[in-house]
C-alpha cells in the first residue's frame, strides 16, 4: 500500500509539469509547461495514457488521405488528427 501511494505521488508531482493543450480544432495533446525562460518541450503526450498515470508520447504516423496528420499513440492505439504544418512546440 505505502508503495502505491509513492507511485501515485511521484505521478502527481511528475504530472504537474504538463497541461492539457488544443494542439488543433478538435484535437487536444499535453504538453510540457513552459520552463523559467519560456521554452516548452516539443512533445506532445497521449491525453488517454496521461489519465491512466502514463506519459506517453504520440508518434508522427504520417499524411493522411484527408490532407491531414496523423500523430498516435504506440501503447492505447488512440490518435490526433492535426492540419497538414501543425507540428509539437508550433503555435497553435
């Protein structure tokens, strides 16, 4: 039990640095906060693995037939579809 607890703690300590972004309409991603000096990690994380305490990083699949991008996710499967240039640490 004291072991479960830790774990939960040091996900929510660990958690804390990220927040949920709209990386595009209709697609949601965390990032990583800005740091002190404004600079943001260029990675975008899987929100689905983030609620199950995982940090999970969404993989570039490629273009789709639609003209837009597809990133996903390795471990639940799950995707964001984004337009074609928008790319983690862009501006949204």
């Amino acid at each position: 039990l004291e072991k479960e607890i830790r774990e939960m703690n040091e996900w929510s300590s660990k958690a804390d640095a990220y927040e949920l972004q709209q990386v595009a309409v209709g697609a949601f991603a965390y990032v990583g906060k800005p740091k002190d000096d404004g600079v943001r990690q260029e990675i975008w994380f899987c929100p689905d693995c983030f609620h199950s305490a995982q940090l999970r990083v969404l993989q570039y699949k490629g273009l789709a037939p639609n003209g837009r991008t597809e990133y996903s996710c390795n471990s639940c499967r799950g995707s964001i579809m984004v337009p074609d240039g928008v790319r983690p640490g862009g501006d949204v």
